[in-house]
C-alpha cells in the first residue's frame, strides 16, 4: 500500500521545491485535513544572522516575542532591561496571538509596522487586510487562524527591514488502516542552508487498534527581494507607459503610440512630430463598469473619474456607447502599468469626435452643462431638491443613506445593453424618486379627508389636486408605471404584468441604452414640473 502520506511525501516536496510557486506564504496557524495537521510559526531576524538559525535542530521561538524586561543576573540585584520584543536576538514577530487569560477571546494580530508601511485596510467581514490604492488582497485569515501574506508584499518588507523570516512547521500524520510503518527517521538540510526538516514515524496502540504516526518538524527561510525592487519609495519612482491605439493610416491599420507625456507635441514646442498630448483615445464605455461596481472607492462623475484622493481621470462620457481621454492624460493620471493594461482592453479606433460639453469646456474655457442624460438628471435633482428644501422648509426627496447611496451615483445609460443591468437600473432610479419621496411632510399638506391613500405616488397626487395644479395627471401615469415596472421586473418574476408594462416602456426592442433614456427624460420632466410650481405648492 503507497504510505506517502505517512511519510508526508507531499509535505516534503512542499518545503522542498513549492514556496516560490504560490502567491501567498503561510506564516502562522494551523492547516488540517483528512491526513495532515500542520502548524506554521514565524518570526523576524536580521538577514545576516538567518543561516545561524538553521544551524540548530531547536524549534523554540525563544518565548513569547512580547514587550517586557529582561533581567540579566540576579533576579532582585541584576540590570533590567526593557525590549521590544522581549529579547535581545533582534527577532521580531511577524504575527501576534493575543492571550487575555481567558478573559477575553484570543485573537490574531499583524505587527503594526507591516500594516502601516503598505497602509493596509482591514476588511472584518473577509478577515482580510487590503491594499485599496492597488485592489490587491495582501493578508487572509482563514480556517483555524491560518495567516497568509502576499508574497511580493512580505518580500518587500523583509527588504526594506534586511531581514529574514525564519518559519517553524510542524506536522502531524496519523495512519489508522493498522498497517506497520517501520520506527525510522528522516533527515534533509538543502545546499544553501534554508531548509531543514526531520520526519519521526512510529506506532501506538490506542487500546483500540495499533496505529502508525508521522511527526514532521521543519524550519525555512525566506529573504526579501533586492531593494531596488521593493517598490517602496523611493524605489518606485520610475514609471512605465503603454502604447494606445490613437487611430488608422491609410491602409486602415492601427497607428499606436506611447501615452507617455514627455513623448507627446504640446503647445510649447515639445516632439513637433509625435501626436499631440490631446489626442482623443476612444473606448468601449464598458471600461466604466470597474468602477460602476465598486462605488466605495470609485466616482464616476460628470467627465471624470476620481479613486478617493489617490487620482482622478478626466475623461469624456457624454457621447453614448464610446469614451474617451486625452492621450497624455492617460500617461500622467492613470496611476499605474496595470490600469493602463486595462484602460488598453477597451481601446478602440472610431470615427468619434469629443462631446460638444468637453469641446467648449476644454478648448473654449466655457461653463457648459453635461449634455448626457444621467448627469442632466443628477443635476436636475439636486438643484430641484435643494430649491424645494428653501421654498418650502423641507426636502420634496429625503437624503439617502450612505448605504443607498450608491442607488444615485451609479445611475448611468446603460453600458452592457442587458436586461439585468436595466433591471439594476430601474430599481436605484425608483429608490432615488419613488421611495425618497417625503411622504410625512406630503401628508402634513393635506386639509382633505382621504379613505384610502396609500403609496407615495398617490398622495402626491392628492397634493397636487389640492393645490388646483393642471397637467400634472401624464407625470403621476409616469410615475405609475415606472413603480408597475419596478415590482414586475425586478421585485417579482417576471410575468403577464411586466410583459404589458414593457410595452409601455418600449423594452421590446431590447435597446436599453434608449428606453432607460427615455425613462430619464420622463424623469427629468416631473423634476422641471415640480420646480417650476414651486410657487403654488407653497402657498
């Protein structure tokens, strides 16, 4: 019968040949599963001193590696001395189990200073530590406390600190079939001193059947990069451009060019003969579902795209199916080799031309408004809430939550022309109108005594009979139906009703991209017919 899991052949082979393969390193915790049960350890050393710790067949950490005093000589009459990390080997602690002796549940921690040098955020619901300016996940905390550390970002820290880490495995096998394994030994120490383990089997009776075992002690350890490649300041200063598609020759073939700045024509005499930093680049407008989807740390907003303060992008998204940005604008603001490699996937060369927004605000210095549909409803909203709130001492549309908020800033022309982004999108914009509406305040307005008054739509409609308003009747329809689409479409299967309503909406063509248009159009209107009776709804 094979017995290489009881010799943990593949245990082994893993210290052995597999640490640079994977991208996250194992640095503390356990791993269990049907054969093995392996406990990982580490800590810190100076580089210098990294093969010294291989030397020894010790698997002792030296203590807990904690803030206290050590006393040298006689407990009551030797020198005290206050360490760090409660030793004077310079060893660190990578990972900290906090004990409260039982008072409290232990807990795992990452020493500050990894945390602070890479500005990490942790996420308590994933039990990840995060680096939000690159997207990347740089810790994970899964299982039984089992820590892994991004490798580019562990090597990096052991460069910038010129240490080591130094990793304590131990692993444990059980082999119940009650076949013998021989009492033996095994021994491995590599050429460069960098691993070294022992695998002890045996057998045991546990009064029930006769078992054999396997013990694995191991050590390895891993150095950092060269520091010129730790991508820490100011080892990051050098930046690198890709090439853009920027149009077609005369044989219809692609004409690309890098999007670095200092290799583009400007006004002031700059590479006369290269494209000029201005140069518009086109793209599918699906580059813009990346940071649709992540409203936490992305704004898209009216010709510019912002990542909290880390940068921002200005771009032209008034045309629809196409956006576009300034070559160099590409090179200087996008803030890295790979958000240009994914602004790269949705290249394209068109017969397009800038908005008439961008082209007066950019080339005529003239204060135009967006000409794109979602933006004029945005603007139209706050500008028609905030002259509400000042006539009338009270907001027509409550202010969202921060949770809901992202129902508002993502509203949008529909970019993938899909039926679950059209649903996506009737839902928010329902939110944002229909269930924002202050209803308390609509009601407080009332004189009238009504039996049944039910829903936001209708008793805005009563306001509206109550105050002798005209033509209002098409925009409370509107607002019907929009609500009909919302709980046909996307707040109960699909059926009978939202095969009528549909045809309202005019979703059988399945042109999305319009018939979300024209619903924002519609929207637009009651917004406008609201403000400009402001006058009457006052009195």
């Amino acid at each position: 019968m094979d017995k290489s899991y009881i010799y943990q052949v593949p245990i082994r082979e893993w210290i052995e040949n597999d640490w640079g393969k994977g991208i996250f390193v194992p640095v503390y915790g356990s791993k269990k599963d049907d054969k093995w049960d392996v406990f990982f350890q580490s800590y810190l050393i100076s580089a210098n001193e990294a093969e010294g710790q291989l030397e020894t067949d010790s698997y002792d950490i030296h203590g807990s590696l904690l803030p206290g005093i050590t006393v040298y000589g006689a407990w009551d009459s030797g020198e005290a001395v206050y360490h760090k990390w409660n030793n004077d080997s310079n060893m660190e602690p990578l990972v900290i189990k906090r004990d409260y002796n039982g008072l409290a549940n232990d807990n795992i921690e990452i020493v500050e200073e990894f945390r602070f040098l890479f500005n990490l955020y942790y996420n308590s619901q994933s039990k990840e530590y995060i680096d939000l300016e690159n997207d990347i996940s740089v810790i994970k905390i899964s299982g039984d406390n089992l820590v892994s550390i991004h490798k580019r970002y562990l090597k990096s820290y052991l460069a910038v600190k010129n240490m080591a880490l130094i990793m304590h495995i131990d692993s444990r096998c059980v082999d119940i079939t009650g076949e013998n394994v021989p009492t033996d030994g095994i021994a491995y120490r590599n050429e460069d001193n960098t691993i070294f383990y022992t695998v002890n089997t045996g057998r045991c009776h546990t009064g029930v059947r006769q078992e054999s075992f396997s013990i694995l002690f191991g050590k390895k350890v891993l150095f950092g990069c060269e520091l010129k490649d730790c991508n820490i300041w100011p080892y990051n200063e050098e930046k690198h451009y890709i090439d853009f598609v920027i149009g077609v020759d005369d044989d219809g073939r692609e004409i690309h060019h890098t999007c670095d700045p200092s290799k583009l024509s400007n006004y002031f005499g700059a590479n006369p003969t290269a494209p000029h930093y201005l140069t518009p680049v086109f793209f599918d407008s699906a580059v813009l579902n990346k940071y649709y989807s992540k409203p936490e740390i992305y704004k898209v907003e009216d010709c510019i795209i912002r990542c909290g303060t880390l940068w921002s992008l200005y771009i032209d998204n008034q045309n629809t199916g196409y956006v576009s940005v300034y070559l160099g604008d590409l090179g200087r603001d996008l803030p890295s080799e790979q958000e240009q490699h994914y602004w790269r996937g949705f290249n394209k060369a068109l017969d397009a031309k800038l908005s008439d927004t961008k082209f007066r605000r950019d080339f005529m210095s003239l204060p135009t408004d967006p000409q794109s549909l979602d933006f004029i409803f945005k603007n139209t909203y706050l500008k028609i809430n905030r002259q509400f709130t000042e006539k009338m001492g009270w907001p027509l549309f409550l202010e969202l939550d921060e949770q809901d908020l992202y129902n508002f800033e993502g509203l949008r022309i529909p970019i993938n022309n899909s039926i679950v982004e059209m649903d996506m999108l009737v839902l928010s914009l329902v939110k944002v109108v229909l269930d924002s509406l202050n209803e308390k305040e609509i009601v407080a307005q009332l004189t009238g005594t009504y039996e049944k008054l039910v829903g936001s739509i209708s008793k805005l409609e009563a306001w509206f009979q109550e105050k002798q308003l005209t033509d209002y009747q098409d925009h409370i329809k509107f607002l019907r139906n929009l609500q009909e689409l919302r709980s046909s479409g996307t707040g109960h299967r699909k059926g009978k009703g939202y095969q009528k309503i549909s045809k309202v909406f005019d979703v059988q063509k399945e042109n999305y991209a319009e018939t979300f248009s024209n619903i924002l159009e519609n929207t637009i209107s009651f917004l406008n017919y609201i403000g400009t009776h402001l006058e009457e709804l006052s009195k």
